[in-house]
C-alpha cells in the first residue's frame, strides 16, 4: 500500500515515461517549481517530443490522476452491480481491491498528500471526494447509525493515512498492507454486525 520505498514499475511509452519523470519531479521540488523544460531534460527528450503529449503540467497532472483512478471507477462500479445492499463479503472485496489500487497509485496518492492545495486548485481534489463518497456509500449499510457510518468511513482514512504514516516506519511493505487492510475490514465488520443486530435498522440514530 505504498508503505516501502519501492518505486512503481517501470513503464515503456513515452507517455508513461512523461508521467513517470514528471511525477518524480513533482514530488523531489514541488509541482509550482517543477517546468516543462525540466521535465523534458530530464526525459533527454525534446520539448518538442514532450509537447507532442502534453502542452501543460496541468495536462500530465491530469492523466495521472486519471489514469490511477480509472480502477477506482471500475471498483465502484463493481460494488454497484452486486446484490444490494452490499453483503459483508462484498464490502471486504471492495476494501482488499482498494487496498491494491493504492499500492499501485501511491507516488501519486502521495503527491496528492503532501500538495493538498494544489490539488485543490486544479480541482482534482473534488473530483477525488466524489470517488471517495462513491466507495463510502458501498461499505455502508443504509440508515446505518451515525458511529457505524464513522467507522465505515475510517475504514476508507485507515487505508489512506496508514500508507503514509508507514511509509518510513522498519518493516515489510507487504506485511504492513496487510496489517492495515486487517484494522480495515475490522471496522467496516463491526459496522455491519452493529447494523445486522440493531432492532430498527433504518432509524439512522447512534441509539
């Protein structure tokens, strides 16, 4: 979950290598400080070559955001199609499959982290709280009490703030995956066990 300090897989296309050297970038100086002229010496490519792509930073920026959240789109959408409401063995599926997703987008869910306000400003932050709200609607029961909603929605925190409040700490990065995945679906099973038992599951009150 993007908790070690290994780099994601090398990429082939120039696109992708664009992506790639630019998001380095991005995070080694910061997006406002980083330029295109940058980004193609680095490439040992042409601005040229590196326009061909992309005619701005908002413009790499953009792909990278939709490129890592294209499987987000795909998991919501899957959770949708299941019988509803979601079973528990459904809302575990949607956690472990996020909890791949975020392995193979952290150098970008990163950047979004530590560049908060950037990423407010090219609105790729808005766009990302509504994939989020999309994955909370799935893990939740409908009328859930309000605590039970809370813990479905630090299911979602625990997997995002867990891959950078580990990402330095000694350990295996795998098994830190799997640890906060565990603390997870912890949650969103006490979630639904308390929904499962309550007398009047649709009042929406915390009882």
């Amino acid at each position: 979950m993007g908790t070690g300090t290994g780099r994601q897989r090398r990429r082939g296309d120039t696109r992708e290598r664009i992506q790639d050297v630019a998001l380095e970038l991005f995070a080694e100086q910061g997006y406002e400080k980083t330029s295109l002229r940058e980004i193609s010496e680095r490439l040992e490519v042409t601005k040229a070559a590196l326009y061909y792509h992309f005619k701005t930073k908002e413009d790499i920026l953009n792909s990278l955001f939709e490129d890592a959240t294209r499987p987000i789109d795909e998991l919501i959408e899957w959770g949708r199609e299941q019988p509803q409401p979601p079973s528990l063995e459904t809302r575990k599926e949607v956690l472990r499959r996020y909890s791949e997703i975020l392995v193979e987008a952290s150098p970008l869910f990163r950047f979004m982290q530590e560049n908060q306000a950037t990423v407010r400003d090219l609105q790729i932050g808005e766009s990302f709280k509504d994939r989020m709200i999309g994955l909370f609607e799935i893990l939740k029961d409908p009328g859930a009490a309000m605590r039970d909603q809370v813990r479905c929605f630090s299911a979602l925190f625990t997997m995002h703030g867990g891959m950078f409040a580990l990402k330095d700490v000694e350990g295996d990065p795998e098994e830190k995956r799997m640890a906060i995945l565990e603390v997870a679906v912890d949650l969103i099973t006490q979630a639904h066990s308390a929904s499962a038992s309550a007398p009047d599951s649709g009042s929406g009150t915390a009882g």
